[in-house]
C-alpha cells in the first residue's frame, strides 16, 4: 500500500481512499485522514486504517463515511467513469451480479425508520465494498440509461439469501419481475450469484426449494460455489430440479468451478447447465473446455479481482495467476480465451446471436486493440496484460477513442 506522503505527492488536494480487496486494509493521504478522523475513524500516522477484527472494521467504517456523502450525481458519476475505463480495455458489456445485501436494520418506502424485517429472512453483509442495497443500487444505471448516457451493455441478476423455506425476497422477485425483460442495453437475465443462504457442502433443501422455484418460473441462474463438496452438491439438487423443469433452455451456470472434478463436469452437461470459472485462479479450463460443456469466463466483479479482461486473460493462456502459482496443463490457447469472454459469455444471457463475435446481423459493438493479441511474436505471455483498446465502438458508435487511428 502506498504510504501518506506518497499519496499526498500524487494527490495533494483531494482526499483519496485507497481499499485492499473488499474490506481493507486500506489508506488514506492528508486531506483524506483529517475528513476521516473528523467522522471517528481510526487513521495511523502513515494513513494506514485496519480491516476488520473482531467485528469492528475501521476500513468499512471508512467506506461508510464515505457512502454518507455520496449523492445520487456522485454515484453517476462514478458509474460513468467505471464504464469508460471498461471502454479503454475494450469491454463493452457486463454481467452484473449484484452483490452481498448490507446489514441494513430499518425499512425504507413508506415504512421508512421501522425495523427491517428482512434481518432474520435474510443473509446480511458487514457492509464491505461489495455490499448492494437490492432496492436502490439500479437508479443511478437505470437514470443514466434513461438519459442515453449508457456506453455499456448490462446483464443483470439479482442475488438474494433467503433464510426461511417461504424464500420471501427470491418469491417476490420471481412474482414481480419478467425474465429476460429489458432491451438491447439492460436486460435481466437471471437470478444469481447466490439465491439461498446456508451451506452448499451438504444436502441444502432450502437451496434445493430456491432451485426448482427459479426453474419453475423459467428464469436463468448463476450460483456461487467454494469447491468441489460445493459443485457436487449444487449439481445434485440441480438434478432434482431437472428432473421436474428441464433447465436446459435456462443457460444455469455454476460459478468459479475451483478443482471441479471431470465426473461433475459430466453431469452438468447432461442436464444442459454451463460453467463459469470467474475470477478463479483454480479452475481446470483446459478441462473445462476439451469437456465441450458451456464454459464463460470473467473478472467476477471489480470487488473480487480487476475489471481489466487482459489480465484475466494472461492467466488463462498461462495458467499463472497473481501470486506466481502455475496451474500446470490447463493452459488455453489465445484464441480458446478470446472465446470464453466473448461468445463463452454471451450463451449465458442469450446474447449469442446478437453479441460474442464480429457477424453481419449483430450488434454493431467492437474493440480495436493496442496490438495483435493472437499474435504471440508481437504480445509474448507476460504481455498481454498490457493490452488495451485503441478504438472502441458500441452499438455503431465510437464511445472511445485514443486518437492512433486516423479518418480521412
Ligand atoms: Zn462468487
């Protein structure tokens, strides 16, 4: 982490945060501390601010008094700028999978003050970076698209963790939301990453209830799991499901696939489901792929790893991740990882005819690139994480442009 004083150098009259991860540590510069210590937060001398111990969390105490001025044009504002930057890498949509609900204890709407009945229906957060207030965190996307200004494609899926067997915030989703309901720019496309709480490891009926309810109302579906105990389980209770819904229309995909084993593979492609080892530095992709099941891939959301695909895809072409571990034999070729985050991807919210790859009949959306990715004479390995785009067009429209190419 950079120190206060280097912090100050760079950025000397704006108060800056700097967050590892999803809740801390993190660091602060001058302007920064004096804000932050003036709202009781813990800065040491260097700018330093502690993660969490023990149920404190200075770090998302900071974030808190941070989401305490945020207005409603800030949070456009930042929108527009994570777009531009997804833009300058040449990423032109998104499945957004929301995130952890925080740990809010009091009603908003009409009821507004009273206590949340929703705390013990439901799996709260600690309020980490992650944290998505399911009934407010769409305006700011949902204003810029009414004004035009969208520049990304968004897909969305709404996770929930449901505590109870009457699943209250999944039902209500499900009676009150139509599936695959939007436009060309935001559409919903699925319930997930998560739709139940409890643990996955083990027999989970109030999983395998949120399951059959999803299938049952014909709705898409990403789930989350932590290995293969995890993998085994949920593709059981998927089993169960598609034995009374047949989900193979529903494009069900089993998220991160971390030392899934070939066995689990096979039984997810029986019953027409896919994967997608988002983020995860130990998914066998060679398998996965050379498996001919489904398979997407992508940087599992700016709280869990970068929002550049370059990055992602040097690991995938060399099995490398961050820390320098090698994943031996399940390297990909360029082109096997190109289509992964493009067509790969596009199956999962029904979007292979009209996004993926460059096709008459598509969507008018391109990147061109900094330098010939396929090309590893002119990209070596350790390269292409270097790459970004040069020109980036969506929906016919230039949306970025770094001025190298030149019209006549
Ligand atoms: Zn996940």
């Amino acid at each position: 982490m950079p120190t206060l004083e280097e912090l100050d150098r760079a950025l000397p009259d704006h108060p800056v945060l700097m967050l590892v991860g999803q809740g801390g540590p993190s660091a602060t510069n001058t302007p920064g501390k004096k804000f932050l210590e003036s709202k009781g937060v813990a800065v040491d001398a260097q700018g330093g601010i502690a993660t969490g111990k023990g149920g404190a969390n200075p770090s998302v105490d900071a974030l808190d008094a941070l989401r305490a001025i945020q207005t409603f044009e800030d949070q456009k504002r930042g929108t527009l700028d994570v777009m531009a930057y997804s833009l300058s890498v040449g990423l032109v949509t998104h499945g957004d999978q929301s995130g952890s609900w925080p740990a809010v204890r009091y009603e908003f709407g009409p009821n507004r003050g009273k206590p949340a009945p929703w705390k013990d229906l439901v799996e709260v957060t600690a309020g980490t970076a992650q944290s998505f207030d399911p009934w407010t965190s769409y305006d700011a996307v949902l204003e810029l698209h009414r004004q035009g200004k969208l520049a990304v494609r968004l897909r969305l899926f709404f996770s929930s963790k449901d505590e109870t067997m009457d699943l209250p915030y999944l039902t209500q989703r499900l009676n009150n939301q139509f599936p695959d309901f939007g436009d060309d720019w935001i559409r919903v496309s699925g319930m997930g990453e998560n739709i139940s709480g409890g643990d996955k490891s083990k027999p989970n009926p109030l999983y395998e209830k949120a399951a059959g309810l999803v299938a049952a109302y014909g709705w898409g579906h990403n789930q989350h799991g932590q290995g293969p105990e995890d993998e085994r389980e949920i593709t059981a209770a998927w089993e169960r499901v598609n034995a009374k819904t047949p989900i193979a229309g529903l494009r069900w995909c089993l998220a991160h696939v971390a030392n899934i084993e070939r066995e689990t593979v096979e039984r997810l492609k029986a019953i027409g489901a896919g994967v997608c080892p988002n983020g995860a530095g130990r998914a066998p992709l060679r398998m996965l792929v050379d498996s001919g099941i489904h398979v997407a891939f992508g940087g599992d959301g700016a709280g869990a790893g970068p929002i550049n695909p370059w990055v992602h895809m040097q690991y995938m072409v060399t099995g490398k991740t961050a820390s320098g571990q090698v994943q031996k034999g399940q390297a990909l070729t360029r082109l096997e990882a190109l289509r992964l985050y493009t067509l790969g991807s596009a199956w999962f919210s029904k979007d292979e005819n009209d996004l993926g790859s460059i096709e008459v009949g598509k969507y008018g959306d391109l990147a061109v690139l900094s330098d010939d990715f396929l090309d590893p004479a002119r990209v070596p390995d350790d390269a292409i994480r270097r790459i970004s785009s040069v020109l980036t067009i969506v929906d016919g429209k230039i949306v970025h442009d770094t001025g190298v190419l030149k019209t006549k």
